[in-house]
C-alpha cells in the first residue's frame, strides 16, 4: 500500500481540483483524465482502466477500474437493535 502523504510521487494529484457550489470545498469524486498512472498499468497488463480519485477531508484514495463502479445507499442500523 502507497501512502498519499509518502514522498513517491508514484501517483499524480491535480493541482487544481474543482470546488463544490459552496466553494469551501473540493469536489469529493473525479476521474483522472490522462493518468500516468492508469497508462502505466494498462501498458503493464494490456487491461484499459479509469482512475478515480476520492478525496474526504481527511483522506485521498487513487482506485484504478476496469469496469464503472457503482454504489448504493445503506441506512445507518438504529441503536436499538
């Protein structure tokens, strides 16, 4: 595992990330678009992929995927169960 916070520099970050419409924060969901990253893997294994890039206020995560991920809401369990 590669810490975002290790000086490697194995994996770009955009330098100008775009802003939610309150301006205070960074959008939380991108793709990277000409990832180094994603070239280098798909030259590797001959496999295409997409590189998201998650960001939280305190933690970033890089995911490469082969195919479009999806998601789904799970409501909190309640407290009295």
């Amino acid at each position: 595992m590669i810490r975002e916070d290790e000086p490697l520099d194995l994996i770009e970050t955009p330098s100008n990330l775009p802003r939610c419409s309150n301006q205070q924060f960074a959008h939380p969901t991108l793709i990277i678009e000409n990832s180094k990253w994603a070239e280098r893997y798909a030259d590797r294994t001959g496999t295409s992929v997409t590189h998201y890039y998650l960001l939280s206020l305190n933690d970033l995560v890089h995911v490469l995927a082969e195919r479009e991920p999806a998601s789904r809401w799970f409501e909190p369990a309640s407290d009295s169960e």
